[in-house]
C-alpha cells in the first residue's frame, strides 16, 4: 500500500460507518509525511464534500492528555464547519464511532498568523477572541489505540467542537490562570489551569504556527483555534451530560443521547 490514498480511504470509512478501524501502522509502516499527507487527504475530502475549513486543533498539549494517551508529543489536526456543535445542541452518540469530550481554551484569529518565529505574544496580538470551548473528540481507531502518527493521519481525532458564549479580550486576562472544572452528570471529574497547556495556550499556539510553517502553511484572519485538552477527556455515552466550568470564559454544557 503507498501514498495516502488508501489510508485515507480507510479513515474516511471508518467515519462513514462509524466503526473503528485498526490502526493504519498494523499494517505497514507509517512514517510522519506519510501521516501528515493522509491528514490533508481526509480533510480535503470532507471541503471535497461541501465542507469549509474554519480552524485547526492542537492535541497533546497537556501532560495530563499526553499521560491518558501515552503520547509524549503535540500535533494538530483540522476543524471544518460541519464539525462544529450549537450551543445547546443535544448530540448524539450514534454520530461518533466512541466519542470522548475535554475542555479546551479557543483563540478566534483577527489576523493572518504565519512564520517560523511566531511566539505567544505574536499570537496573542492577533487574538480577536478568546473563548472556553468543549473538544468532542472521536478517535477512528477502535479502543483509541494509535501511535502518533497514526493519530496524525486520522486528523488530530478531530470529530466536534462547541464554542462558549463568552468572548474575552486576550489582553484581558492571563490565560494561564484560567481555572476549568469539568464535570460529567453533575460529578467533578477533573480539574486543570490554563497553564497546563504549555505553560500557556497563546504558546501552543505559537508552536503550531511554527510548526506549519515548516510546511508552508499557516493560519487565517477567522480562524479559530483550540489549544488542547487542558484534562484528560471524558467517555461519554447516550444520557450523559458534561459541563466545564471555567473562570472568566463562563460555562459550557452539553447533553448526549
Ligand atoms: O485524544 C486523542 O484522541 C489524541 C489526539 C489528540 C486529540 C485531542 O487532544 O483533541
Ligand atoms: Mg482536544
């Protein structure tokens, strides 16, 4: 099997009947061009589809995610229009092959934001709005069992997103200290500040953006951005309900049936 193609087939499938796949490294070697080509394939399929990019995701940036999925790095992966969730929306399982949700802290972009040399500051002058957002997250690989190519390939397991209803100016608050309790049918399930993203969301960020520049890309004036898991992310399943609570970004709710 070569070139993205078929695995990105595989993924796409996997998505179509929502069933989840071994990962594509069982079956022959997957380095990380390879990977980050199947990324763009699927991607391009789902804007091929009817689809619009509106953002990109980080994953992995916290030691708590990096701990749950035994991956010791960041990546990123894409988000598309069809994958973001009202406020309110009920969502349903049966959408998702086994989806996960965790609490994330978004950057809405004012400006184009590329280049090799771009910090948090960089990234936080380019900052329209941030907002606390809930990452609904669906990993195409059965049991979440992947290395980390293979979860590059699968688009960072980017499935929903659902954007707060409270806008900050970034200037406005130190992101680090933004303190989220996550909650799953009325329950404290974890706990995590802002800083547990890389010290600061604004430099997850950066690091994305540096990191896209070595491949010739970047982000857009429009854009949003999820900095990653600030915990660990939460199972859910029909009947449940998740609520982050998070200080100064307000709170956010969903529902699952
Ligand atoms: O948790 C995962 O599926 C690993 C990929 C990163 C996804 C994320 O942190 O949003
Ligand atoms: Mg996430």
């Amino acid at each position: 099997m070569t070139g993205p193609g078929p695995f990105a087939e595989k993924l796409l499938a996997a998505v179509r009947d929502r069933t989840g796949i071994a990962p594509l490294s069982d079956e022959q070697e997957l380095d990380e061009p390879t990977a980050l080509e199947v990324q763009d394939a699927v991607v391009q399929a789902r804007i091929d589809g009817g689809a619009r990019l509106v953002g990109a995701k980080l994953g992995l940036t916290s030691r708590a995610k990096q701990v749950q999925m035994k991956v010791d790095r960041p990546l990123y992966g894409w988000l598309t229009d069809d994958m973001q969730i009202d406020t309110g929306q009920t969502v349903v399982c049966g959408d998702y092959i086994q989806p996960r949700v965790e609490p994330e802290i978004a950057f809405l972009l004012g400006r184009d934001l590329e280049g090799p040399h771009i910090t948090a500051s960089h990234v936080l002058a380019a900052t329209e709005a941030c907002f606390g957002a809930l990452d609904v997250l669906d990993s195409r690989y059965a049991g979440y069992r992947f290395t980390f190519n293979d979860v590059v390939a699968d688009n960072a397991s980017s499935a929903g997103f659902i954007l707060g209803g409270t806008a900050i100016d970034p200037y406005g608050i130190d992101l680090r200290l933004t303190g989220c309790v996550l909650e799953k049918n009325g329950e404290l399930a974890h706990t995590a500040a802002g800083a547990s993203v890389m010290g600061h969301p604004a430099a997850a960020v950066a690091w994305l953006v540096r990191t896209l520049a070595a491949r010739g890309k970047g982000l857009e004036a429009g854009h949003v951005v999820m900095a990653g898991g600030m915990t660990e992310a939460v199972a859910v399943a029909p009947g449940d309900t998740v609520v982050a609570r998070f200080d100064r970004l307000g709170s956010l709710e969903v529902a699952f049936r």
